[in-house]
C-alpha cells in the first residue's frame, strides 16, 4: 500500500510540473488508463504519457483526498484550467512493485440540484 500510495503522489506531481519522464517512471509499461464516460481505454506506458503530454489547456492541480488500501489507492483531485475547475476521481491499482497499472478517471459534471431541498441543503 505505502509503495502505491507514494507512486501515484509522485505521479501527480510530476503530471502538474510536466516533468513527463517521472511521470512515465510511476507506470508499468502495460498500464491501463479508462475512462468510462468517454468509453475510452488507453493502452501502455507510451501511449498513456502522450495522452497527457498532448492534453490541452494549461491546467494545473491540487489534491483534495487520497484514501489509500492494499493494492489500490484513490484520489479526489481539483484541476483548474484558467478560471475552470473540474473534479476528477482516480481509481489506482498497483502492479505489486510499486508502479501503477490501471488508473480509471471519472469527470463529474457539476449540476444544479433537484426542486425542493433548498430547505435541507446549503449551496456552497
């Protein structure tokens, strides 16, 4: 768990600071990346580093919770994108030698509640 737990705080900070080299030294080379909204997969090391590397925008992150187990580890992270912010939830497994070997993204989309709970919940 502790191995997992410092590889994917060590994959977020080299993803915030762009440093693409020590972001592909936390992955296993048959990693797996999903995101199920999109339905899409994206497999191996290389391929999972350019999707990175090429995604646009210069967004940057913070880490908000990190619940961590044996075997898996998983973040909530704030990304900003100029004024944007966006919330992802990061599923990590680990490979058993300390590297990451399937990440699974979701994207929540913000939106407004359902009528008739304002009197129940405060909007922040």
């Amino acid at each position: 768990m502790t191995d997992l737990r410092k590889a994917v705080g060590r994959f977020w900070a080299a993803a915030d600071a762009r440093d693409w080299t020590a972001f592909a030294g936390t992955l296993s080379e048959d990693v797996v990346h999903t995101l199920p909204q999109t339905r899409e997969q994206i497999s191996g090391r290389e391929r999972y580093v350019r999707f990175n590397r090429e995604y646009p925008g210069d967004w940057h992150l913070s880490i908000e919770r990190v619940v961590a187990e044996a075997g898996q580890v998983v973040t909530w992270t704030r990304f900003t994108v100029g004024q944007e912010e966006m919330n992802a939830i990061s599923f990590f497994t680990g490979d058993g030698a300390g590297r990451i070997s399937a990440v699974t993204d979701f994207w929540p989309e913000p939106y407004d509640p359902p009528a008739g709970r304002a009197h129940l919940a405060e909007r922040h």
